[in-house]
C-alpha cells in the first residue's frame, strides 16, 4: 500500500507527464499551421516582387506586408500556448 506523499508525487508526476503530451500535440498543431502560413507568404512575396510597378492595383508596402507575415506565423503558437494555460489553470483549480 502506497503511504500518502508517495501517492501524491505520482499523482503530480501523472498530471506533469499529460501537460507535456497535451503540450506537444499543441506544438505539432501550431507548427503545422505555420508552415502553411508560411508557404502562403513566400507565394505571397513572390507576386510582390514580381508585380510590376505600373500596376493599376496599389500594392501592399513591403514593411506592412512583413509584418502581416510575422503575426501570421506567430499567431498560432501564441493561441495554443494562451489555451494551453487556460487549460493547466484549469486543472490546477479543480
């Protein structure tokens, strides 16, 4: 028979070890969200820099168009690490 504070470290160690697996799956997710975003940018850039410059359509500034790109691929690793730690707080409360 387990004496307590053994059964709590366990018990710890359990929830620690599903954090970081629910951790890694966010990761994966996020990753692959940012990959594709990134695919859709370097697309993105190709047609800005091949856009002649006497195009009737204004076009997008190169800096604006920068940093669109980086909250793109950011925006995924930021949303899963907020929910992750809504998640854990959650846990914590419980």
């Amino acid at each position: 028979m387990e004496n307590q504070p053994e059964a709590g470290i366990r018990s710890r160690a359990g929830r620690a070890i599903n954090d970081l697996v629910v951790a890694e799956l966010f990761l994966v997710q996020a990753t692959i969200e940012s990959a594709s975003a990134l695919g859709d940018s370097i697309s993105g850039l190709r047609q800005h820099l091949a856009a002649d410059d006497a195009a009737e359509q204004p076009r997008e500034e190169f800096s604006a168009f920068l940093k669109r790109t980086r909250e793109e691929l950011l925006e995924p690793y930021s949303t899963r690490f907020k929910f992750f730690r809504e998640l854990v707080k959650d846990q914590e409360a419980a």
